[in-house]
C-alpha cells in the first residue's frame, strides 16, 4: 500500500494538533503536510518558495477562515487548475452558513463537513474522513509534477 499525500491547509494549531492525531492512529499510510494560510496553500501546490520538494497531495483538507486568502479562493483556484481540479478537496471548517456550503458546492467541493468543537466529536469526524476517504473511495491517480 503506497503513502497517501495529505494537505491540511488550517491555521488553527489545535485542530492541526488533533487532526494529525487522528491521523497518526490511521492503519493507512498516510504523509500530512500542513500550511497555515491560502497563500501558502497554492505555493505548495504550485512548488514555490520553501515547498520546491512538495508532493502533490491525494487529497487536500480546507479550512475556510484563513489569512491572506480564503478558503472560498482557494478552492475555486484548485477546481479551476487543470492538473488538481481531481484532487479531493474536503472542507473542514466551522462555518454551517448555508451560503458557505453553497458556495463551496458551486467550486465543485467534494465534501463539506462543519468541524465540531469538542474533542472526542473532531476525532470521530478525521477518522470517519480517514475511513471514507482513504479506505472506501478510491482516489485519482495524479501525475506527479516535475
């Protein structure tokens, strides 16, 4: 069974925290790289700056409340790119506003999921992604860029 590539794109250091928890108990081999604002988001996937080495990720996690530049522009950025528009994008924010899901919806998310705020429910929510997403669904195959 080959590394899955996971992106976080989270600002919050608790939930980066708990995710990469859940994700450590994980029987997938899984690789969590984490980015802290939307800026840095698309450096990562574009290889920029200190991400030169930076895999393509499997599947990409989104906060939507980040600095520079959201989480609504970054996906429409990711869907809109020819190489990662089949990279599974999973929203994971604290937003329940029906325009945000919409929204994210419309920029062709995957999944949209509303983060809960205390600790055993945001464990059972990563691992229920990690169960889905890496166990049951079969993931795209990404050329690997250069």
């Amino acid at each position: 069974m080959r590394m899955i590539e996971i992106l976080l794109v989270e600002d919050n250091p608790g939930d980066v925290r708990l995710t990469r928890e859940a994700l450590l108990e994980s029987h997938i081999p899984n690789n969590l790289n984490v980015v802290t604002d939307g800026e840095a988001a698309l450096e990562f996937m574009e290889r920029k700056g200190g991400y030169v080495d930076a895999p393509t990720p499997d599947m990409i996690l989104l906060d939507l409340n980040l600095p520079k530049l959201n989480g609504h522009e970054v996906l429409e950025r990711l869907k809109g790119h020819m190489l990662w528009r089949t990279i599974p994008v999973v929203v994971l924010t604290t937003s329940s506003s029906a325009s945000d899901v919409q929204e994210c919806y419309a920029h062709h998310v995957n999944c949209y999921i509303t983060k809960p705020m205390a600790f055993d429910p945001f464990m059972d929510v990563i691992r229920s992604i990690e169960n889905f997403w890496l166990t049951i669904v079969k993931l795209p195959p990404h050329e690997r860029q250069a």
